[in-house]
C-alpha cells in the first residue's frame, strides 16, 4: 500500500477509508484488517505517539470474528 500511495501518511488515509466503507458494507472482519494496518503504519512513523494504544486496543479484541 505504501508503494502504490506515495507513502505511509498516504496509506493510513487509505486505510481509514477502507475500514469506513468496509463498515458500511457490514464487513467489520476487514474494517479490522483495515484499522490494524493503517495503525501500524501510524506506529512506523511515530512509536512513541497514540498509535501504539491504538495496536493494543486492537489486538486485545476478544471477538473470534473479528481476529485475523
């Protein structure tokens, strides 16, 4: 995604848009994939910032559906 959005800023943008139309498709599974992905891409760029709350809000979801 990085590569074929001129950077990681850029694929976090897609990524949010993605996990938002994925939601509205009731496809929560792949707004999760989408979510999980931009914010690791927040974390690459700034590890000591929120995004790596958000990882962890992330991966300690319980909900088999969800899980990749």
């Amino acid at each position: 995604m990085m590569a074929a959005t001129r950077g990681p800023r850029s694929g976090i943008i897609h990524y949010d848009e993605a996990a938002e139309k994925a939601e509205e498709a009731g496809r929560p599974d792949l707004a999760m994939l989408a979510r999980l992905r931009s914010a690791w891409l927040s974390y690459r760029l700034a590890p000591q910032g929120t995004a790596r709350e958000q990882l962890e809000t992330l991966a300690a979801t319980a909900d088999p559906a969800l899980r990749a």
